[in-house]
C-alpha cells in the first residue's frame, strides 16, 4: 500500500484528483522478471516514455513518489493556465469602455469562484494522467519512492525492479530562496499557491521571471494589491528587451508596483503582518504582505534516487549529466525532462522523453540538440521565443538582419484593440534563414508556432511571402514581416534597373 497523499483543500475536485494521480486503495503489482524500461517519475517526460515505449510492445514499469501527471497537472500549466483565464475576462472588462461599453469602475470578483473553478478543471484534465489510464495502456504502475540499488535494479515499496534499460525524469520543483526569515514566517510557492481559497489583498511576488510575472499580473486583476521584487533591471532577463520594456509598461498601467534591480534582505511578521525588507536603486524599504509568493525558478529533484550508487553524474542546480543522446554517465539509464534539460517546459520535456524511448530502446540515433524549442510566458500580452536572440548570434560571429513588424500596422490587430506587440526575426545577413525570433502579442503562444515550423522545417523568411492567409487576420503579419525582408532586397540600384526596363517596355 502507497502513503495517503492529500491535496488542499479536500473538497470534491480535489478528491477526485488524487483519486486519479495518487489513489489510495492503489496496490502496487508484482513486478515481471525483467522489464525493457523502467522509468522514474511520472511527470509529462515519464509518462511520455513509459506510455510511449509500452506502446511498442515494450514491458515498462513506471514509478511516481507522489502524483501521477507532475508538476503541468497538479502545480503548473494546467492550475495556472486556468486562473490566467478567469483573469483575463477581468482585462477584458478593463478595457471593454474602448469596445463602446460602460462598465462599473468596480465590480465583484469572486475569488473563491475563481480557485473552485480552477479545481473542477483540473480534476476533470487528470484523468488522462491517472494510474488507472496508464495500467490499461499496460504500463506497470508503482506508487512509491523508487531507488537505484545497482545498474540494473530499482526497489519501490519493498518492490525489487529488474530492468535492461531506466529512464530518470523526475523533474524539477520550486527553487528555495535563501533569505532571512522566510521558512519561519512561510511563503507560497508553484506547489502550494493553488490550495489558496482566499484572496491575498496584499501580494509580494519575488522574481520577474515566467512563473512570477504570469501570476502577479493575474493575482493582480483578481484583485490582489501586488507588489512584484525583480533582481535584474527587467523583467524576462532572458528575453528581448523591448518586449519586457513592454510588458514592464503593461504592469504599471494595470497597478503593479515594479520594484526593479533590487534584492530581499529578510522577511519579518509583526502581529500576523508579513513584512519583506528590500534594498534597491531607490534605498531600503519594508513592503507589507498578507501572502509572499516565491517564483524564482527551479532546482531538480535529483536527491533520494541514489544515483551515486549507479555511477551516475549529477549537479545540485544543473540536474542529472547526459550527453547529446540524453544519455548518463551510466550507459543503462537516460534522462528526460526538467531532471536534466535546461528548458524546463512541459512541452520540453514531451520532446526529450520521445528522444530517449528511440535512444534507449532502439538505435542511439536522435540527439537532443537537434531540437527547436519555441516557449511562452502567459502574461497578457504573451512573450514567446523561438531560437536564436539577437545577442547569440553575435556572439557566435553570426552576422544578423532583423525585421519587425508591429502590430498596431496589423489591420485585424487595429479592429480586435490588440494592438500592443510585435514579430522581430532574426536572419543570417544576406540571407532568408531564419537564426530566431520574439513575438508579443495576445496570442503570442499560438503566432511563434508558425516560425517554429519553418525553421524545423528548413524554410526561409521569404516562405511567408508566398503562404495566402485570410484576410483580415492576425497571422497576416507573418507575410508582412516577410515583405520587408524582400523590401530591403530593392536596392536604389536594382530600382534604377526597373525603371529602365519598364522604360524600355513601354
């Protein structure tokens, strides 16, 4: 029998969920003689491989410590994604006067609907992710703490599994901060954010990065008074500065204070009152909270699996060591996902796990850096990525070209009131290939997808040019982006050409 795992609160979505991902009449099988794979960890990555392999025939043993579906289902994309959409109707109704309707400068905003909603919707998803599901795909199921005992075992809940080859995707969880105070006067993090019922009036998010400015924007038009502590001077370090200038303009406009380059030096409570000390550009200050949210990234959960038993090398903050075939230091156990990847994406860690299963199982042949990895914050506009910055092509003596198009030129973006954003791509200078690019917009997410697949495919910016959308659309801005590429193509000379041979035609 597995441990009791319960999810707060213990209401009927969320005894419905663990139902599905962690059942507690669950009883482990026994275990075949040999199985072709054993996966650890049942996450997107884990159950990808295991499903995937056992798909083909193979005998897989798939072991999860906790719940089934990781962290996207129970802590991540799916609870996130859910609030940002209750949220987002709170933007529509903000900016809904410039659509022709008078709205209340206030009105309710039922947050306990909001999380209850949040709840049902994911119980419901969770049932593609329940060891049920996965035991009638003939996955052998094992809820437990799995270890490696030697290069070619594992022991789960007294369970001894013997396996020809194992896969370790065990994830990733919330990076702990190392700050004063913090573990005595407590903090929300990814994993317990969502159990929230109550609505925070006064929110401190520290870290400008994915997690923390998705949910100060949408904790913020929930109502919350949000306060967002970013150690860099922008937020999305890693993206283009113009789109988080942008995005920093977006914040201030709808009420988030933005404290940039700054640090928390401690975190005190006086009288039930949370209080974060920062230091930054401006001077020392103390910022009053009734719930502090951490989103400063992730660390790997490398620990528990004794992997020095199994020769297996691995860093604290880095993850598990693989080579270019998701290979470890072990030649009998691969990785895939968070636990090694620094793309720590659900979307990542589905390409990784397909990787593995043709690696492990098959001829050793895909490589990981073969990848073309778009992502996408969720904040509202989106910021999504794919490929090279600007900045990396440079540093690799790549010469760039670069083409923008703003969508506030955009005929559909300029009806729909969307007209914040932009597509820069990046191309070899002197060429079409495309090296990179951002796009900000409403529907950043679905945009990049269009480049993502060029570039996978091969193809060149001027591929747009040719590709017939409807009108009016979005996506039109893909071909006009592609018009300026060709613009810059007629030179004044090729120009003075033209002009004599239509002279001549006449």
């Amino acid at each position: 029998m597995t441990r009791k795992a319960m999810v707060l609160p213990d209401d009927e979505h969320n005894q419905l969920l663990v139902s599905n991902v962690h059942p507690h009449d669950w009883v482990n099988p026994e275990p075949a003689s040999r199985y072709n794979l054993v996966v650890i960890g049942a996450g997107t990555a884990g159950c990808v491989a295991a499903v995937g392999a056992a798909s083909l025939g193979a005998r897989v043993a798939l072991v999860e410590r906790m719940f089934m579906g990781g962290d996207c289902l129970n802590t991540g994309c799916v609870p996130s994604k859910a609030i940002i959409r209750s949220s987002r109707v709170v933007g529509e109704i903000w900016n809904s006067p410039g659509y022709g309707f008078e709205t209340p400068e206030s009105f309710p905003i039922n947050f306990s609907k909001v999380m209850e909603r949040m709840r049902r919707l994911r119980a419901q998803i969770s049932d593609h992710d329940s060891a049920a599901r996965f035991k009638s795909l003939g996955v052998d199921v094992f809820l437990g703490e799995g270890q490696f005992k030697d290069s070619r075992t594992l022991e789960v809940d007294g369970k001894t599994l013997r396996f020809k080859k194992a896969v370790i995707a065990a994830g990733s969880s919330s990076a702990h901060p190392s700050i004063e105070g913090i573990d005595e006067v407590g903090f929300l993090a990814s994993e317990t954010v969502f159990s929230l019922t109550e609505r925070p009036e006064k929110l401190v998010v520290i870290g400008g990065g994915p997690i923390g400015c998705e949910l100060a924007q949408a904790f913020n038009r929930l109502g919350s008074k949000v306060t967002i502590v970013q150690r860099n001077a922008q937020f999305l370090p890693r993206e283009d500065p113009e789109a988080a200038a942008l995005l920093g303009k977006v914040f201030e406009k709808e009420g988030i204070r933005c404290v940039l380059s700054a640090s928390v030096k401690k975190v005190t409570a006086d009288n039930g009152q949370k209080k974060v000390h920062v230091s930054s550009k401006d001077g020392d200050e103390m910022i009053e909270a009734d719930e502090i949210l951490v989103g400063i990234g992730r660390s790997p959960n490398v620990e528990g699996l004794n992997l020095e038993a199994v020769g297996v090398e691995y860093d604290a903050r880095k993850g598990v060591v693989v080579n270019d075939y998701l290979q470890t230091t072990n030649s009998n156990i691969y990785a895939a996902g968070d636990i090694c990847f620094p793309y720590k994406f659900t979307h990542v860690a589905e390409a990784t796990a397909r990787i593995v299963i043709q690696n492990a199982l098959f001829l050793k042949s895909k490589k990981h850096t073969s990848l073309v990895i778009p992502w996408c914050t969720y904040t509202d506009p989106e910021i999504a990525h794919v490929g090279m910055y600007e900045k990396d092509a440079q540093a690799k003596g790549i010469p760039v070209e670069t083409f923008t198009r703003y969508f506030k030129e955009v005929d559909r973006a300029v009806t729909d009131g969307e007209e914040e954003g932009f597509v820069k791509v990046h191309v070899k200078k002197g060429k079409d290939k495309i090296l990179g690019a951002t796009v900000v917009s409403k529907h950043a997410g679905e945009l990049i997808s269009e480049i993502t697949l060029a570039m996978v495919l091969g193809k060149g910016l001027k591929t747009f040019a040719n590709v017939i959308y409807p009108y009016p659309t979005q996506t039109e801005v893909m071909k006009q982006v592609a018009g300026q590429y060709y613009a810059q193509k007629l030179t004044p000379f090729i120009q003075r050409l033209l002009k004599r041979w239509f002279a001549w035609k006449r």
